[in-house]
C-alpha cells in the first residue's frame, strides 16, 4: 500500500514538472511571461528562503539517487555475503 502511495507520488510530481517545462518553453516561444520572470524577483527578494529550498531539494535528490548499498532499493537487493 505504501509502495503504490510513494509510487503515485512521484508520477505526480514528474507530471507538474513536465507540465511546468512544457508552460515555460510555450512562454518563451510565444513571447509571453516565463515562470521566471516570478521566480527571479522572489529569489530576490527572499534569498534565504531560497537557499533553504535549495538546500532541502539537494538533499531530497541525493538520498533519493544514492541509496543504501543494499536492501529493498538497492541494485543489489539484497546484503552482500560478509567476506571470510
């Protein structure tokens, strides 16, 4: 049941993120106002929210892409035999 939740998840979060590329390559080809032109002015003007969002989305990356070395995510699967 939680497997499918953290599934569901992030096919939520890719799709608004192929959508928000989508909006923003549509507004630069049609001359129109860029998601950018928002997010610029309240990095701005909010540069420590902004670090911290950073920060917390760089850490969500990393523990997302490196992993344990073994168990249920890993490439292995499984613990390695302990070396004699």
């Amino acid at each position: 049941m939680i497997g499918n939740v953290f599934s569901w998840t992030v096919t939520a979060l890719f799709g608004a993120i192929t959508l928000l590329l989508a909006f923003e390559s549509w507004a630069l080809l049609t001359n129109q106002r860029p998601i950018t032109d928002y997010i610029r002015p309240a990095v701005h003007a909010y540069p420590g929210f902004a670090f911290v969002i950073a920060i917390v989305i760089g850490i969500l990356v990393g523990h997302f892409l490196w992993g344990p070395a073994y168990g249920r995510t890993s490439p292995m699967g499984v613990k390695p035999p302990e070396l004699k």
